[in-house]
C-alpha cells in the first residue's frame, strides 16, 4: 500500500488532536483512501515538552523548514494558528509541491487571494473544512454538496464562546461578566477574550463563508460587525418576553439590492433550530433557491471536533478529491470583481429597540412619532409598571419590536429620539431574524 | 469548454426538477466544474405529454436503449424509481461506460451490492446523495466529511410523510386517520402510503445510512420495523406530558454487542434538535468518536429539495470526484463479512409503557412486581383519576416510563402482565431516545 509522509506545524490543541486521531485511526483512513498516511514530522517550539498524546515515530523538530524541504513529505497540516509564521509557511509548503490543510480562520479570511493563488500557482490543493464550525461540514456542504443552489442567505453561530455566555446569560439570568468568568473557568474562553466577544472571529468565518457561498471576495474589515461584549442582561430578558433568543449571528443575505454581510447580535424566535443552539455548539442555517432551507449543527471548536475535520481534509486530499475541489472551486480567483455589498441604508429587518425615558405622560408617544415619521411601524410594545413605589420622574425602559423598516430610516429616528430630554440613555437596537 | 451529454431515465416528480434546475444552473455547473452539461435525452412513456418544465433541446423518447446506447452520453439519471425497469438500465448504463446518477433509495437498499459490483467492474461512479435525506447532503457527510470518525450512533428522521402524520396528530390533536388524510390532500402523502407508514421507506434508507456508516451490509428485512399506522393519539399525549414528541426513527447504534438497526416511533426528548423537526422535515443525528454529535436537518423530499441533491451529484460526477469517492469508499464489496447485528436480547434503552387495566385496587402493585422480577424500574408513572362518574371497575390507562432495560427481559414482563386479568387490553411499548 503506498504511504504518505504528513508533517504538522503546530502541536497545540488541534495539533494534538489531530496526532492522536491519525495514531487512532490509521486503519480507517487506508480503508477508505487505499493509503497509509505516516505523521513523520510535528513542528513544536519544545520537542522536550512532555505531552499527552502518543507520538511514537513522530519527529519533533523547531524548524519547519526540515518539513517543508523533506520530499518524502505530501501534505503539511497547518495548526499553529496566527498568521505569523503560518503565512509565510503555508505558502512555502505549497511551492515545495506540498498539498495543505488547514483550520486558520484568521489567516484564509486576511489572506485567501494569497495562499490561494498560490495553490493554483504550484497546482496544489488547500483543505480548510476545520476552519468555520469546527467538527460540521459546512465547507464541503457550501463547496460541493449544494453546488447545484445559488445560496441566497445564511445564518450562523460560529463562535462557541459567545453562544455559551449568551446560552448562560439566558438559562441562569447572568450577567455578561459572571458569563465570560465561567465561560474563562471552563475552557470556552481564553484568558484575553477579545477577538471572541467583540465578533472578530465570527466576522471571519463569514469571509469565508461569503467567499464559498457567494463568491464574494471580502475583507473581514468590510464586514459590519458587533460584538456581545455591550449586551446587558435586561435585552436578552425582554427579547425572551417577546418570544426571543438573543444569538451572535454572521449573517449573509442576496437580494437585488446586494450582498449584506454582518455580524451582530440578534433576536431569533424560541423553537426555531438556531434559537435553540445552546453552549458552545455551532450551527449555519443555509437557504438554497433548490434545496429551500438546510441547517447543519455541532460541536464549533474543541481538540477533537477540529481534528475530526482536519484529518477529513486529510483524506480529502489523500484520496485526491480536494485536487479537483480545489481547483473547481476556484476560490479567491485573481482579479475577481469586487462584490456588490447592500448598504445599511437599503438593508430592511425588523428590529428590536430599548428606550430608557422618564416615565411621564407623553413619552410613548414622542416617540412613536418620531418613529411613524420614518415610517417604521410598531409590532409590539413592552412596559411594566414600575410600580408605586418608584420615584416620581425616574428613568423607565420602554422596548419596542418594529415591523420590517429600512435601516437608515431606523437610524435617523433613534438619532431624533436620543436627542428628545425625556430619553435618558442611549437607545439599543437590535436586528430580527425570521 | 467541453460539453457532457446526460441522459435521464424518467421524467415525474424528481425528473421534471432536475430538467429544471439544469435549465437554470448551467452557468453555475459550468463555473462549478469547468465543463458543459447538455441534458440531451429524457426516456419518458409518452413523449407528447405537455409538461411544466422549459424542455427546449432535450430529446424525449421511450426507449431507454436510446440514451444508453448514445456513445455521447457520460452521465445517466436514474429519476424512474422502483426496480423494474431502473435496476437493469442501470447496469445496461455502467456496462456502456456511463457514470450514473440516482436517487432511488429502494434499489440501492435492495440490490446495492449488484449496482456497486458493476460499476467497480466498469470502472463507473455512482452517487446517490439524493437518495437519504433529499436536499440534506448527509451521504457525503458520512461518506467523506465525517470519515475520520467511527461513526457510534445514528438517529434519523427520514419520512417526511410520517413526520408531517405526526407533528399534525401532535400539534392539531388529530388522531391517525385524519392527519393522513390530510397529508395526502397536501400532497405530502401517496394514495397508498403504505411503503411510508409501515417503515419500509424508512428502513430502506437506514440500510444505506448502514451501509456507509458502518460497512454493514444488510438488507431491508435484517432490520427490526415498526411503523406509525398503529400509533394511537393518546400515546403522543402522554409522551408530550412527560415532555416527550413521538417520532419515527431510524436508529443505528454501535456498542459491544455488535450492530442495533431499527426503525420505530421513538419518545424523544422535547427541545432536543430531532424532537424539534416538523412537518416534512427531515433530519439526522450523527455521532462520531471524534466530532461528537452532529445534526444535518432539510427538507427530505419534493421536487426541487430532491434535484439539489441529483445535480449536486452530477457535478460531483462532472467534476471526477464522485469516481475516487466511489472507489475510496468501496460499498458494498464483495465477500464482504455479514455484519454483527445485536439481537434484541442485549438492547437496552428507557421504555414508555402504557397498560390498560380495570380500576381496582392492587392492580399498580402487580403491574410494578411484574416489572421488578425482570429487573426493570419505574422512572415515573401516570395515571389520571378517571373521576366519580366513571363506572365502577372500567378499564383506564396506565402509563409507565422506565429506567434503562433490556428488551428481552421488558417483552418477557410484558407478556406476563398482558396474561393478568385486570389487564384489559395488549400493552403499548415505545422505545425513548435520549
């Protein structure tokens, strides 16, 4: 049987899991690829570190390089994370003739024109199934399986950390903070959760995603994006009230107006599938102007979910599909012209809005003017009695669900509305998905 | 750009989509795979018929030997359903040389090892993703995307026909009879919906999810079927009460006692993705050692669901993919070894029961004894006062929830109990799915 040499830059979480899976299930892969694939080489910063995996005929070595020149080597897997050197790396192993994979978000997101070109340069293969939804085949699904639909919209929970703290939020009536500590206590958020929460990472699952699904070449930076790190308590309370889940979703949609791309927090109705995505667990929901609307859903992130997808790149390649896919796909091609992105001001949703005022008479309808003047349209209206007891004059929340409206008319009111005397705070704004 | 010529063999439902979907996507398929592709023949019964779908091009006869015979054709569709004629026009097919493309579930499940013995001799691919699931890409999740993992466990909901009969006695209250009819003036029902309702639909499926899952080949008939046709309203009531929806699975599960198969109305837990499927939804849970438990949820079946799937194929095969998976897959070898299936002796799982005995006192107590001696516990138990105005000594319902038992022990106590003489008719026995 022929064997192919693997050499693994990085030995971290994925690193290890990918190890240990390739140790465990050797057999399966030459039953189902007709050849034994040997891990010759991991890459470690510290080949004396002891580790808990078995790498019994693995060669640690510091310098990647000792990979990447060794011809007996056939796919490096890439699993160091960071751009820095994976880039470089990445795009060296692939002129050496080396096929890749990879699960780097990051990196694909800032750097796919590159390493893509790249690839077809030396007319080798990338695999990147780990990158968006860890362990759901959601890049296979978007790259091969629905290629037959022209995608019209998705929406996704790609980020496990802020789906647990919001799950945790919502189940135990948590604030963001006390979340994000357990979140931190439990391993679903690192120590500095900031490219999590403020919805970088999100943001580059949908460059991704927008580029397999739509063709649509974007910059992370060009994505509209919003994190949880802002959300209070009090919203997800109420958009539970109205029969809401609060979800941070990457959001993609086509309409004649464009392609709007965005990440934010959204209302999403209880006992629709993304709403009830709980923990860390992923989920996309993909329409398809064939297939109508599909929805796949797993474990986002964790050792083994991404080493589950990266050794099926591993196979991928192997076998010799992801050649073909690859190139079939043609992603990030040269000179592609520049996506048409639907601006804000054409984008329409319903929205949920919070109002803190003075609870005096009149208020309601001070705003519901300056709403009806930009022809947005109530749906339903949440205000409790703040009872006798409550100072006379004090700030009261006000929560409005509107039907469809256009954005840019949403914005002008609530630009009008914070500017009224009897509006205390800032007003929050939050999308609807159906 | 070369052009591919596909034949297609049938022109109903599925057929008439794919015609369709062809006629709109060709630019997509051409960018997608780099090639043309001509739906130059459709064999239908009666080539004058006027039909809905833009035919512009397509040459209609009867005479399958047309397509197949046309040495210009690389791709054929199998869109006939059932076995005769489609089986041997597919072997015709790949004996010429062609690649074939199918959705027909009970062929595969009937006569797999044939078809998968002729392409192998021929050198030919088959793909078949529309087969299990419609538009839902669940064959090439298990057969590529998941291949690192040992798949543990499947559960899936595969009839929409059943699902739609169920979620309507669920959620409108309507006993079995009613939610059929109205299925079939939905359109979600055949005439004779037996090969639906009694499981055979779905059993032909869980073969094939078999089949690629876990290299079981086994036929239809190996696999323990129940269907929903004798399903009673009152046990969809009293599984929602203890927060239970009653659907019809397929399971397959993998444990030391070998392989369990079957297809039976199953108690699953309420808020659990697969309680939560509605209407004619399909879906599928799959858990593998690595990735954990996965969801992949669609429409299963209708026309345009369908097609996504039969094109997807199609470019799949255009593309040269689908022959390496064919090959890297090696269905149905063979002198393949007979699967290890667990007999019902060594299942266990939780079990809802419900007895209907006389009113009297004593009656609990010989029921739980009965239980007891077969090591089986009661995790709750439901029965409801039958009220004052009841006659004295009238049969009531007795409703019982187990811990985790063997099936063989369960069906020895109920027969004993069913031999009492304060029980008044057969007891009902419904697996749960935790």
């Amino acid at each position: 049987m022929e064997r192919i040499a693997v050499g693994m830059l990085g030995l971290g979480n994925v690193g290890s899991g990918v190890a240990h899976l390739l140790g465990q299930c050797g057999d399966r892969i030459a039953v189902r690829s007709g050849k034994r694939v040997d891990l010759k080489w991991a890459v470690v910063r510290d080949p004396a570190k002891s580790r808990d995996v078995d790498l019994a005929g693995v060669r640690l070595v510091t310098d990647a390089r000792r990979v990447i020149e060794d011809p007996e080597v056939g796919v490096v897997i890439e699993a160091m994370g960071g751009t820095d050197p994976a880039l470089s790396l990445i795009l060296e192993a692939l002129a050496a003739g080396k096929d890749v994979v990879t699960a780097n978000k990051a990196l694909l997101a800032e750097h796919g024109p590159q390493v893509f070109a790249q690839a077809r340069k030396y007319g080798r293969a990338i695999a990147f199934e780990g990158s968006v939804g860890g362990g759901i085949p959601i890049i296979q699904a978007l790259g091969v399986s629905l290629a037959a639909n022209q995608v019209q919209s998705l929406a996704a929970i790609v980020n496990g950390t802020c789906n647990f703290i919001l799950s945790a939020m919502t189940q135990d009536g948590l604030t963001y903070d006390v979340a994000l500590r357990q979140a931190q206590e439990l391993g679903y958020a690192e120590a500095d959760p900031t490219l999590d929460v403020d919805g970088s990472d999100t943001a580059h699952k949908l460059a991704i995603l927008a580029q397999l699904a739509f063709g649509a070449s974007v910059k992370t930076a060009q994505i509209a994006r919003e994190g949880i790190d802002r959300l209070q308590l009090a919203d997800l309370k109420y958009a539970a009230e109205l029969g809401y889940a609060i979800k941070l979703l990457a959001l993609a949609k086509l309409s004649d107006s464009g392609l709007e791309l965005r990440v934010a927090p959204t209302l999403v109705k209880k006992g629709t599938p993304l709403a009830e995505v709980r923990g860390p667990y992923n989920a996309i929901r993909v329409v398809g102007d064939a297939v109508g609307d599909t929805f796949f859903y797993g474990r986002g992130a964790g050792m083994m979910p991404t080493a589950s997808a990266v050794v099926g790149d591993l196979i991928d390649v192997v076998v010799g599909r992801a050649a073909l896919t690859s190139r079939a796909l043609n992603l990030w091609p040269e000179a592609a012209p520049a996506p048409r992105l639907s601006s804000a001001a054409q984008v329409r949703s319903r929205y949920y809005l919070r109002f803190t005022i003075a609870d005096r008479p009149g208020v309601l309808a001070a705003l519901a003017q300056a709403l009806g003047a930009h022809a947005i349209s109530i749906a339903s209206v949440i205000q409790h009695d703040p009872g006798d007891d409550a100072p006379a004059d004090s700030p009261v929340p006000l929560v409005i669900m509107t039907h469809s409206a256009v954005e840019a008319e949403l914005t002008a009111a609530l630009a009008e509305i914070d500017r009224l005397d009897v509006v205390r705070a800032p007003s929050i704004c939050l999308g609807v998905e159906e």
